[in-house]
C-alpha cells in the first residue's frame, strides 16, 4: 500500500511519442516529486502557489511533508533531477490533499540558500526559508483532477495510476487557440495563462465526453484536446440558453474551441514527433540545412523552419497543416535519401526508419482524406467568419438561422459517428488500432449489468 502522507521522489517510466513508434526516442526513466498538502495548515495553498506563479512567473517552495518540517534529499537524487531538467525533461512535482491532485512544472531545484530573486517568489505560507534544505522552482500548473464525486478512495488510485503508470504525453506545452474572426492563432505558453478551472460543469462535461461520446478513445486524446474540447460542449449547450447574436457568438466560441483542439491534437500525432527528433539528433539539423535551400515549395519551407525554430515548436494553424501535410511527402523522401546509403552509425538506420514511418502516417492520413475534411471544417469557419463580419446587415431571422444551421453543424462534428467526428479517425491513426463503439443494445446490457451488481451488494 502506497503511503500517501509522506513526500517522496519516485521513478516514472516516459514514453512521450510512443503512439508514433519512433525509434528515435527511447524511453526514459525519469525522476518526480510528490508532496502532500493539509487544509489545516494551509487552506489556501494551490490558490497562492498559482498566484504567485501568475503574478511573477514561478513560485518557490521548500521540500516538506505535512508537518511543514525539512525534507531531506540525497545529493544524488538533487543532482539527477538537477541534470534531466538541464536536458529539457518533463519534470513533475506532484501535490494532493486527497482531494485534488496538482501537477507543476519544475523549473529547477534550489539547495541551502535563496538568491535575492527566489527570496521574492518564496511562498510565506511555510514559514522562514532558513529551515529548509531544498528548495522547489515550479513554473506552470496543470489541474489533474478534482475531486466532485466525495471520499479519499477515487483520489487515491489517481495518484497511484498518475505516479506508477508510464506517461505517454508532455504535459507543458504551448496549447493553439484559433479564432474565426482574426486571421492569426494566438498560443497560451502555460495551462497558468489559460485560467483552467475544474469546476462541477466542467467535470461533468469531461465525464459525458469520456463515458458516452469518445469511450475507450478519450485516454488516447492529449489533455490540451481534452480541454479544448470539454470547453467546447460547455459553451455549445450553453448556447441553447440564449438567442440572436449572443447565441451565435457562444456557438462561434464552442467552433473554436473544438478546431483548437483538433489543431492541437494534429500537432501532437504528426509535428511534434518530428520537432523532437530534430532537436536531439545533429546530423537530421545538417541534412535540413543542406535540403531547405533547395524546396521548391515556398510554403512548406516557411512552416518548416516556424516549427524548427519558433518558441510553440508547432504549425500555427490548420491552414497551414493542411499545406504541410500534402507537401511534406517529397520533402520526407529527400531526408531519407540522405540517411539511406550511410551506414557509419547506428542512429543512420534508425533515422531511416523513423522518416518511413512518418511517411506511412502521411499516406494513411491522405488516404483517409482527413485533409478533406479538415478543409470541410475550415469552410464552415470561412462562412461563419464572413457571417459575423456582416452581421450588422443581418435581421433577426437572418441570424437565428445562422446559429440554427452552426448550432446543427456542432451537434453533427462532436457526436458519435465514426464519419463525421474527426477525433475517432484521428484516434485511429495514432494508437494504429481500430475505434469499437458500443452499440444501443451493448449500452442497455451495461445498465442491466450496473443495476444488478448494485442490487447485489
């Protein structure tokens, strides 16, 4: 039994990308924190921590327990997190008061002294920093979970899953918001810039979306799309409530949210495991400076170099995703062959490789023509944008129908038919098995199944 009273380091298996089989990323076990956290000494803890890091950037903490005493840690362990963070891994500090579970970002560990400017983002609420021996920098925080069900027990085997199981997902990274009426997208660097709250409605929402709509498929989805699309249903049934144009403007926002989080998971499954390979290995950075001069395609080469060489490290759009996609092919080919016919070192074939299994998610893409329906998408975004921009031209029947025919369009995109949802396909691709849906009769055997187990206990 995992003694969840206690702060501690633990080992997490990370196999970021492995959806996409790249051989180029190996997993890796790397090191976290948990610390656990009391009403009774500090009700208000996560808010300040928030706060803080809101206000000036980061928060400083000290490695305790619940008795607010010093923590010891090894020098070794101090050095290794130390170390994989230099290298620009994930690393978690995990705090839970058995009723909520908080992830941040560490940015660094501190040891036996605090500078001017850690003194300034040091959280008062556990006393003079003189008692303590580490010190914790977090950056960014991501609400797990909340607890709305009651009892310590659902928590519990939360943090037992989150802490034991591999973690298949960067968790920090820029999460893409587009927006119908500007022409650019804009990105929130941190979940701290999105305001994020888990309230019952969201929490509720989340559970529709897991249990009826996306089914064993929702695990699989990255949480910036989860949110994105949890926002999305929220604003979408909140729309009913309304009419005119405050209908209509609820509507657009839920349209947004759900083709943000359709751009952000198409980041995840098809920029991102290339972006990362990039980085770490030298001779993929030579191969494309030798090949960028020499694209044919202007386009490709500007998205190429946005998501090599800009901060979000991703396409900025779905219009340029769709270029992208149905260019890349040649220029993929173009690497390879650079890879193909050396064999000096081993990272050559693996290289190799992994450049055929991107271009086998290409074909599979194109072959499925999600590039289509990603531009049936961006049409409906097209005509709204053009609705919106006239509206003053419009009469009341004029944009009832209107929010009539988006709101109509929203119910068809986000429900659960294999052909008009874009994430089961999507789903598909990246986990490379196929979606099973209960059917109405699986669905009412459940209920029978549930109420006769109840009735047994």
């Amino acid at each position: 039994m995992i003694q969840w009273n206690r702060p501690k380091v633990f080992n997490r298996i990370s196999k970021i990308s492995s959806f996409c089989h790249n051989p180029l990323i190996e997993e890796k076990e790397l090191q976290h924190l948990f610390m656990p956290w009391s009403d009774t000494n500090e009700n208000e803890l996560m808010f300040k921590m928030k706060q803080m890091i809101t206000d000036n950037g980061s928060c400083v903490v000290p490695f305790t327990g619940l008795n607010i005493k010093d923590q010891k840690m090894s020098n070794e362990v101090f050095d290794s997190i130390g170390k994989q963070i230099k290298y620009g891994h994930e690393t978690h500090l995990v705090m839970s008061n058995k009723d909520s579970i908080h992830i941040y970002k560490i940015s660094r560990l501190i040891k036996k002294s605090l500078s001017k400017n850690n003194k300034e983002n040091y959280l008062e609420s556990f006393g003079n920093y003189n008692n303590y021996d580490v010190f914790i920098e977090v950056e960014d925080l991501f609400v797990h979970s909340a607890n709305h069900s009651g009892g310590e027990e659902a928590t519990l085997n939360c943090l037992t899953r989150l802490t034991v199981e591999p973690q298949t997902q960067s968790l920090f990274i820029p999460i893409q918001k587009l927006n119908v009426t500007e022409v650019k997208s804009n990105s929130a660097l941190k979940w701290i810039e999105m305001n994020r709250s888990l309230t019952y409605d969201y929490f509720i929402r989340a559970c529709e979306l897991e249990e009826n709509t996306y089914q064993e498929a929702w695990g699989d989805l990255g949480k910036r799309s989860q949110h994105c699309l949890v926002i999305a249903e929220q604003l979408r049934h909140k729309g009913v409530l309304f009419k005119d144009e405050e209908k209509l403007t609820l509507l657009k926002e839920s349209l947004e949210s759900y083709l943000s989080a359709l751009l952000n998971e198409v980041n995840e499954v098809y920029i991102r495991p290339l972006v990362e390979a990039f980085l770490e290995y030298e001779s993929l950075q030579e191969a494309w400076n030798d090949i960028e001069g020499g694209l044919i395609q202007i386009e490709l080469r500007e998205i190429l170099s946005e998501i090599y060489y800009s901060k979000e490290k991703q396409v900025s759009s779905l219009e340029k995703f769709v270029v992208y996609m149905n260019t890349i092919k040649s220029c993929l080919f173009s690497f390879k062959f650079r890879f193909s016919k050396r064999i000096g070192k081993e990272e050559y074939l693996l290289i190799e490789n992994f450049l055929s299994r991107q271009e086998n998610m290409i074909d599979s893409f194109l072959c499925k023509n999600l590039d289509q329906k990603i531009n049936s998408l961006l049409e409906v975004k097209n005509w709204l944008k053009h609705v919106l921009l006239n509206i003053s031209k419009l009469d009341k029947t004029e944009i009832n129908n209107s929010a009539l025919k988006l709101s109509h369009i929203l119910t068809i995109i986000s429900s659960t038919s294999y052909e008009d949802n874009i994430f089961y396909k999507l789903t598909e691709e990246k986990t490379s098995r196929g979606i099973v849906k209960r059917s109405f009769e699986d669905e009412v055997k459940a209920l029978n199944k549930h109420y006769l187990k109840s009735i047994a206990s």
